[in-house]
C-alpha cells in the first residue's frame, strides 16, 4: 500500500466517524426531547464507541501516513527522527497534534452520563471536523482570502456532518413513530430534524459553490484533470442525496399516518441517503491528495 492510498483510508475512517459523531451527536443534545434522546442513544451506544476508537486510530496512524508521503515513502514515515520533525517544524504537524489531543478527549468522555456525553461528543467533533479546514486545500490561499476560504471550510464540513451524520439516530427515530408512549416525541423530533435539515442542505450548497470557486476558480469543468473529475462526480451525489430529501420529507412524511408502507419507505429513503454520503465521504478523502490543476 503506497502512502497516498494509506492516507486515503486514514481520511476516509476518520472524516466518517467524526461526521457520524458530529451529526448524531448534535442532533440527540439539541433536537431530539430528551425521553427519546437517551433511548436513541443508548442504542447507538456501540456504534459511537467504535467510531469513537476508528477515529484514534485513524488519527495515531496519519502522523507516519503523512511523514512518509513528505519524505521518501514508508522508510521515512517510519523514522522517528522524520515523524518527529514533522510534528515540530510543519502545519500538519501542528493540525494532527490537536487532532490527537482532541482525539483523546473525545475518548475520554465516552464514559460520561448520557445527556452529558451527546453534548461533549457534539463540542469534541465538531473541534476536530473544524480542524480539517487548517490543511489541504482549505489553506491554499494566505491572508483575508486565506481565512475566508478556511471558515467557508469549516461550515461546509458542519452542516454536511449536522446533515448525513444525523441520518442514523433519524432512521431510529422513524422506528419510534408507532409507539404509543414515544411517538409525539418521534413526531416533534422528525419535524425539528427535517426545519434544521432545510439549514443544513442550503449551507452545504452555498459553502460547496464557494469552496469550488476558491479552489479551481469555477466550476470543475476540466475534467481532463483527476481532481476537477471527482470533484464533478462529488457534486453529482450531493445533488442525488439533496433529491433523495426533498422526496422524502415533501412525499414521504406526509403520507405519515395515512399510508401503512410510508413509515418503512422513510427509512429505506434514509439508509439510501446514508449510502450515498459514504461515497461522497471516500471522494472527499481521495480530493485531498490530488491537485485541482494540471501538473
């Protein structure tokens, strides 16, 4: 495995459980009424703890990812005396160290009350999805375009994170409608979830345009260059998962209490959507090795 294709993985295990952390996370803490929140967490319990340790681990292993591809390839990112210099003398190794500690910290409090963990799991995720923006080609550009282009970054990461994070604790959250105790919470949920994915959907749009025009000074319509590809195919899945929602919350969730089959198409709706941002996810982990221009 090249070192290009191990810091493919690395991003690709990383971007999707601090997206996943993020979103469902955030989602349980502010939208969800809290009978139902703790329910729902409690059973993503397993799968935010191994998403927490793919994270760590993730993380430990792209400092040596990241020195090898600096150096001379995997001798180099196995040299401590190459690791070490790019965590002290370099912005990567700057970001990966708070990604570390962040890293950490969101260890630690997998151990915390319920209530307690969804809001320091949202705060942690949140910190390291923002961190992204410090590297790649978020910090191409120097000065007031420089920050700009870093913070228009940071909202693209977060509303999509809020966005397709948040699809796993919905689609648990569908399961709920019918119960005779929970399902007014189910209700309320579902009806906050889709006013604060409306948000979502329009940010990722909007930040995404400008990410494309800082990055390539368009649209990626050269698509003789592999990054200029991608980022196309990219934008075709968002638009598809964009389509996705507005079917099933403008045909699908009215027909909530009518139709015996709507609960379980809203779900199926919601599991395709999840599919498609995996590969949005593995296509965002591709991009960041690859220049948007023509070598």
């Amino acid at each position: 495995m090249t070192p290009d294709t191990a810091f493919i993985l690395c991003r690709f295990v990383f971007d999707g459980a601090a997206l996943f952390l993020w979103g469902s996370a955030v989602y349980l803490w502010l939208l969800v009424p809290r009978g139902l929140s703790s329910h729902i967490a409690a059973k993503l319990r397993r799968a935010h703890a191994v998403a927490v340790v793919l994270a760590v681990i993730a993380t430990a292993a792209l400092l040596p990812v990241r020195s090898a591809m600096l150096g001379n390839g995997w001798a180099d990112g196995l040299d401590a005396e190459t690791t070490i210099a790019v965590l002290t003398g370099t912005s990567i190794g700057t970001a990966w160290a708070w990604q570390a500690a962040l890293s950490a910290v969101l260890l630690a409090v997998t151990w915390m009350p319920v209530r307690r963990k969804m809001a320091a799991t949202a705060i942690i995720s949140g910190l390291l999805l923002c961190g992204l923006a410090l590297t790649g080609h978020a910090a191409m550009n120097d000065g007031g375009l420089g920050l700009l282009h870093r913070a228009n970054d940071m909202v693209h990461v977060l509303a999509g994170g809020a966005w397709i994070g948040a699809l796993a604790p919905v689609a648990l959250v569908l399961s709920r409608l019918g119960d005779r105790t929970e399902g007014a919470e189910a209700l309320m949920a579902l009806i906050r979830f889709s006013r604060a994915g409306h948000v979502a959907v329009a940010l990722v749009i909007l930040s995404g345009l400008t990410n494309s025009l800082l990055i390539t000074g368009g649209l990626p319509l050269d698509w003789s260059v592999p990054y200029q590809r991608l980022l196309s195919l990219k934008i075709c899945l968002v638009a598809i998962m964009v389509l996705m929602a507005i079917f099933n919350r403008y045909e699908l969730v009215p027909r909530i209490g009518r139709s015996p089959t709507a609960d379980r198409a809203l779900a199926a709706g919601t599991v395709a959507e999840m599919i498609v941002a995996t590969g949005i996810i593995a296509l965002v982990a591709w991009l960041g090795t690859l220049e948007p221009f023509p070598g």
